[in-house]
C-alpha cells in the first residue's frame, strides 16, 4: 500500500484585517487587538494578515490611530508569526497610481516596521503594475506574493491564468495567491483552477476568498484537494457573510487526513470566546448589520464583491433613486466591457460602480464621464485583458492619445516634494508615507496628535484656531 503523503494545509488568519474589513467597516482598534495576539502568536497560523486595505485609512480617518505605531505593537507581540498585508501594487494603499520612490519607500518602511508577506495585487492584473513593489520587497528581503484578481467573463480562462502563473514566477514573485474578493470561485471550479495553476508553476499558492456566496467552505476544500498550500480563514465570530469562512470549521475538516493543520482547537475557542463579545457589541451598536453576515446569492448573479452592492445602495440614496438599483446593476457589466473587463476590485470595482450610476441617473450613457473613467480609458491605470470600447473611448477622452506603457513610467519622482509639503508635521520617517496616500485625513491625523500632546482638546481648541478640523 502507498504510504499517504502529509501535506498540512496553511492557514493565514484574516481577524486582524480582511474580517473586521469586511464586517465592521474596519473599526478594530489596536487596543482591542493587542490582549488576545499572545495566545493567537501559539496557534502556529502560517501568518495573520493585519494590516493594509482599509486598515490604514480608516486607524488615521476614524480611529485617529497611528498605523504604523498599530504595526509595530503588533511586531511587538507577534513574536513567533508571520505578519502579512495587502498592497495595491503601485496604489499602494490609494486609490491612484504612485511615482516608483513613494512605492518602493512604503515596501521598505512596511518591512522595516514588521511585515514579512507582503501580498501585491492590480485591479487590472497589469503585472506591471507589480513590478516594483516586488523587486522592492525582494531587495528588503520580504516575501513577495502576488496575487490574480479572480473574476469570471470571456477572456478569464483556464489558459489565461495559467499564462499569468508562469508569468508571475518570471517575475521573481515568492508565491501566488488567487484574491477571490466577490466569492465567485465555485468548488468544481476551483479543483480545475488550482490543479490547472499547480502543472505550470512550483511556486506556493494560497486562495483567499470570501463567505459572500455561501459556497467558500467547500471552494476551499475542493481547492486543498486538489493541492493548493495556504487558504485564508476567519476565526468564528468575524467569519463568515461578505468575511472569509471559519478558522475552526476548517481546522475541524482537515483533522485527522493528511491536510492536519495540527492547530489546538481549546486554544481556538479560546481566541473565539475574546472575538465574540465584540461581535455582540458591535450587533448591538448596529457597526454589524446582519444582513452581511448571510448568503448573498445575488453576488453571484451580478458578479459583484459584496462591497460594491453596499456602496451602489448608498450612492443611490443619496442621490434620492434608489428605485434605479436594478438598472444600475444591470448596467454595470455593460461599463465594466467598455472598460476592458476589468476585475471588480478596489479601485475598478468603485470606477465601473459610480460610472453605472452616472450612466443611469444621467439617462445617457457616458453623458458625464468621471476622472477615474477618463484614466482607465487614457490607460492611466494599466492595460486591461480585453480592448476598451472604442466608441466610448472616443466619446470620453476625443482625439486624446492613451498610454500603452507602464503607467508610472510617466509619474517622476514625488517623495521629495511630499517631505516638502508635510514637513511641518513630521514626527516620524513614515509621516510622509501617511500623507503621501490620505494627504487631507492625515494632516487631520497629525494636528490631532499635536493637540493630544500638549493636551489640547482638539474640539476646544478649535474654537480659537480654525485650522482644527471639526
Ligand atoms: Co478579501
């Protein structure tokens, strides 16, 4: 009889940043964060991701927390895991395209400061776009994932990501990752994906995917089955919705075959039992609707991450049509063609969503273009997989002539210039970094900080000094 090959499955534990992202608008604080690392640090987790996504923004924006300062508490405490974030290659943490210095500074100031996987992605899949957050990661001596945002539509085919695996480890990546953002990966379909993916390249390869459609559990057995190496999990109470699916639940399916992750299921429920209470605050409070916490089928239908559905409904009512919600999302697909067929993720997800809107509301499609719009069909944001619509493109940016190079090739160098601009608020080398993504959240962020110092109240003080924020 042959003897079965072990190969335990690896876990990254999304608690810190993915769940909380996609459950709680990203609210936890680093203090509710620091009491429980001691015990998730002996789980053995492959790595937790803690930071990057939204998590920046919103430490500075609502939090009035220091980012970095979060990172280096939880190097501090972490003392024998992996920490991981993700990077929107060269948007780094924004939502536009950086000079390569501010780039690759933020690599090295992330790894400087504790990260040690950084995951790289591109809403286009440009691998361009890629490029020099992976050298600067190789150079800082970080491992560098890069990760295919996983979208379905005519040109996503098995031979497409199969090109783009080999492509990846040309470029020097350490692993792949497959970012299924909208739970779009079904579970036959994930067997084809990743036995298809693992002929062509012998670099590592992790899913990451989302509750949203109800069928990611079982996406991420058919996945380990058919030999994927790392999956990203939630524990319990942030789990499950638009979050990712159960740290226990899979730690429980995998016992006792040769995928064992070995993990401690007492120690689990005891991480559980500290996330719980704030699962039940935050129900409380209304910070957790339960509507994201159940099956959104329709995500599977309009082939939209869960995020974007929410963020549509509000645009809607502002604008007082929310009657227009099925135009809208029918809509989106049609721009989302004109487009190139993009993956929906941040910031396409938001370009192709608030366009559908214009178009609808405006009762003319593409009556009203936004500046975004205008950049992708510029080519500002990368090549896309399919040619953009031509008619639209012509009506949008007129006889303007699109880039095909790299986007950034044309940005020059902008980190001096930002010293320039902030210098007056620096306290720290990552000041700059802060302020180069979220330049008006985080001058906000620094006045704050002064006002704390010197035990201003911002809020009183404000009274005399009109330049606090309200
Ligand atoms: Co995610």
């Amino acid at each position: 009889m042959a003897e079965i090959v072990k190969k335990p499955i690896k876990i990254t534990e999304t608690v810190l940043r993915d769940a909380h992202q996609s459950l709680i608008a990203t609210r936890m604080t680093t203090e509710q964060m620091l009491p429980i690392i001691d015990k998730m640090d002996k789980v053995g987790y492959h790595s937790v991701e803690c930071w990057g996504g939204a998590t920046f923004d919103a430490s500075l924006r609502f939090l009035k927390e220091d980012p970095w300062e979060r990172l280096r508490k939880l190097r501090d405490g972490f003392k024998n895991t992996k920490l991981q974030m993700l990077f929107r290659g060269q948007n780094i943490l924004g939502y536009h395209q950086y000079a390569d210095d501010v780039v690759e500074y933020f690599v090295q100031k992330s790894i400087a400061n504790g990260i040690d996987i950084i995951r790289i992605f591109d809403c286009m899949n440009d691998l361009r776009n890629l490029q020099t957050a992976v050298n600067a990661s190789k150079k800082e001596k970080g491992h560098s994932q890069v990760a295919l945002s996983y979208t379905l539509g005519d040109a996503y085919t098995l031979e497409y990501w199969t090109e783009m695996a080999k492509k990846i480890e040309d470029m020097g990546a350490d692993s792949i990752c497959i970012k299924d953002m909208a739970g779009l990966l079904v579970p036959y379909k994930a067997t084809e994906l990743i036995s298809a993916m693992k002929e062509v390249t012998s670099l590592p390869i992790q899913l990451h995917t989302h509750y949203t459609s109800g069928v990611a559990s079982m996406t991420y057995l058919k996945a380990v089955e058919a030999g994927v190496d790392v999956i990203d999990t939630a524990m319990s109470p942030f789990s499950m919705g638009t979050s990712q699916p159960a740290t226990e639940v899979m730690v429980e399916t995998f016992r006792g075959t040769p995928y064992d992750t070995g993990y401690d299921q007492n120690l689990l429920a005891e991480i559980a039992d500290y996330f719980r209470p704030m699962q039940e605050d935050a129900l409380k409070t209304g910070l957790l609707n339960p509507k994201v916490m159940g099956v959104n089928i329709k995500t599977l239908l309009y082939q939209v991450p869960g995020g974007m559905l929410s963020n549509l409904v509000s645009q809607l009512k502002e604008q007082g049509a929310e009657d227009k919600y099925y135009d809208v999302l029918d809509e989106v697909p049609r721009v989302r063609k004109d487009l190139g067929e993009p993956p929906l993720v941040t910031p396409s997800s938001q370009i192709v969503g608030t366009q559908s809107v214009f178009n609808v509301l405006m009762g003319e499609r593409y009556k009203m273009a936004t500046a975004e719009t205008k950049a992708v069909l510029r080519g500002e944001y990368g090549a896309t997989v399919k040619p953009f619509n031509q008619e639209v493109q012509k009506k949008v940016i007129g006889d303007e002539q699109p880039i095909t190079c790299r986007p950034a090739d044309l940005i020059p160098p902008e980190l001096d210039k930002l010293e320039a601009e902030m210098s007056q608020w620096k306290e720290q080398d990552e000041d700059v970094l802060s302020y180069a993504l979220f330049p008006q959240v985080a001058v906000e962020f620094f006045k704050d900080r002064e006002a704390k110092k010197s035990k201003i109240d911002p809020k009183a003080a404000d009274t005399d000094n009109k330049a606090y924020p309200v």
